[in-house]
C-alpha cells in the first residue's frame, strides 16, 4: 500500500509538472522591461565600456573599444536572456513575479536595482584592479 501511494505521489507530481505552462518570450520581456532589467543591462553594458576606455593605453585599443561600442546590441542580450527565464520560470511563475513587482516592496526593489548595479559596479571594478595588481605582484616574485 506505500509504495503504491508513494507511486501514486510521484505520478502526481511529474504529472504537475509536465503541465506548467512554459512561459512566453512576451511574458519574459514583459517582466524583464518591468523590473527595470533592459534599463540597468544598458547602464551595466554602458559602464563596462567606460570602465575599458579609461583603461586603454594605447591608440589601438581605444579604437578597438570604439568599434565594438558602435556594434554594441543590447537588444541582442536581452533577446539571449529570455530562454534563460524560461528554462527556470513558468509562465505561472512570470506572472506572479510580475504582480510582486506590482507591490510597494517590489517597487521600491526596482527604484534601488540601478543604483545597486551602478555601486556593484564600482565596487566589482576595485575588486578585479586590486586583484590584477595582485597577480601581477606575484608573478613578478622569483
């Protein structure tokens, strides 16, 4: 009799599962636009370019930055991100991600994300300059 209802378990969960349905890329864009995330992937992408022309030395990287900032497409990204979603949420799932977001915590969550990810980034940016100047330490040891 356990095992039978332990089977009888495992079949009503898989059957759950197989029935969630996935959710769309509408669904997606629709929560990435708005929980702010297409606006702080460009001030993230804007502030990685900066990051790299402050850093060039030489004439040839700097062209090299401004070529590829020209070709830059973060609508591409943002497109590439969508089956990321979908592989962990559902479309159930988007929807209620969606309606939190709708709330005054979830609100205030998306007023704060750009400047969390402006401060992640200068943060992010000591950090890897601290350990380059590390690295290069050690390796100049004999």
């Amino acid at each position: 009799m356990k095992k039978y209802l332990a089977s009888l378990s495992l079949v009503a969960i898989l059957a759950s599962s197989l029935t969630a349905s996935p959710a769309s890329k509408e669904d997606v864009m629709s929560l990435l636009e708005k929980t702010g995330t297409i606006k702080v992937s460009k001030q993230v992408a804007d502030q990685t370019m900066a990051f790299f022309e402050k850093n060039s030395k030489t004439d040839k990287e700097k062209k090299a930055i401004e070529k590829v900032k020209s070709k830059m497409n973060i609508d591409s990204l943002i497109n590439d991100l969508v089956p990321v979603y979908q592989k962990y949420y559902t479309k159930e799932d988007i929807q209620g991600l969606i309606k939190f977001y709708g709330t005054p915590l979830g609100q205030k969550l998306i007023k704060t994300m750009p400047d969390i990810a402006k401060d992640s980034m200068v943060v992010s940016q000591k950090w890897t300059q601290k350990l380059v100047q590390e690295i290069k330490a050690e390796a100049g040891k004999k």
